[in-house]
C-alpha cells in the first residue's frame, strides 16, 4: 500500500494537484538483485550505512522519523507547512530535486542507494504494510514495513535550507 507524501487535491495525482508539503522524504533501498526482495546481509549492510548517514543529518537537521519498508527505509522530516501554488511548485520541486541529489553524491554506496523522489506527487510505501518483491523465499522474505524510529518534532533547519 503506498499514499501520497505531500497534501493534494482529492483523487490528484499530478504535480498540479499538490497544496501542502509537511514531509520532507529520503528514501533509500539496499543494493540487491533487480526484481527480488532483499536478504538479510544486503540489508544489515543498508541498515548500517542509513544509520551513519542519519547521525550525520541529524546534527543539523535533528533526527528523522525512521521505517523499515522491507527493502530499505524511508526517512522523514516533519517541517512547517509550505503552501505549494503555481507561482512556487516548480521552483519547490527543483530544490527538493537538488537536495535529494546532493545526498546521492555523498552517501550512495555499494550497500545503499538514495532514490529521486523530489518529485511533488510522490507516494511511498505506508509502514505496516507488506513489502512484495520477487518471490517469497526463505532466503529473500517478504517483509512488513514499520516504524523504527518516531519523532514529533519539526526541523527547521532542513525547511531553511531548501530556501522554502
């Protein structure tokens, strides 16, 4: 099951529909084969370089809410509201677009991989729900997604730096 990060217009699916973005979103997913869920070691090897990454971010944008989506994790930051209008949504999508890719370049590895998702009408995995990839094998499960980490707390400093 996914939903959409950002508020939109009801049954919107286009950039055009966004109103509302609280959520700054990374996600990022463990090095592992095309088309099958990942197994247990490729996701230690994710888990390990995600939290390295976020002790890092968090010295200057406070820890993030943290889920496990079965295959990676999703980490997101809860931000002031910014109102999205046609005068600022291309301008917003573009920030959102570089600072994803600035993290890409400093922390993708051979264990993890930042995805691009600073496009506006983005939607995500929700956590408590299944992870369904490939085959279901002992070796690479299925897997729910959760929480691992939540924080109901707003960054300033990150909505400040993308200059929203």
């Amino acid at each position: 099951i996914y939903a959409g990060v950002h508020e939109r217009d009801i049954g919107g699916s286009k950039a055009k529909d966004v109103k509302t973005i609280r959520i700054i979103a990374i996600d990022v997913d463990s090095i592992h084969p095309v088309n099958q869920a990942a197994n247990k070691q490729e996701l230690e090897r994710c888990k390990k370089e995600v939290f390295l990454m976020i002790d890092g971010l968090a010295l200057k944008y406070g820890r993030p809410n943290i889920i496990m989506t079965g295959n990676g994790y999703q980490l997101l930051w809860k931000i002031r509201p910014i109102n999205v209008n046609d005068d600022n949504r291309l301008t917003i999508e573009n920030k959102l677009k570089k600072f994803i890719t600035n993290l890409q370049k400093k922390y993708d590895s051979d264990s993890m991989k930042i995805d691009q998702i600073g496009d506006l009408p983005r939607i995500l995995k929700v956590a408590g729900t299944m992870s369904v990839k490939g085959t279901n094998t002992k070796e690479r499960p299925f897997r729910e997604s959760h929480f691992v980490e939540y924080y109901n707390e707003l960054s300033e400093n990150i909505r400040e730096e993308l200059c929203i």
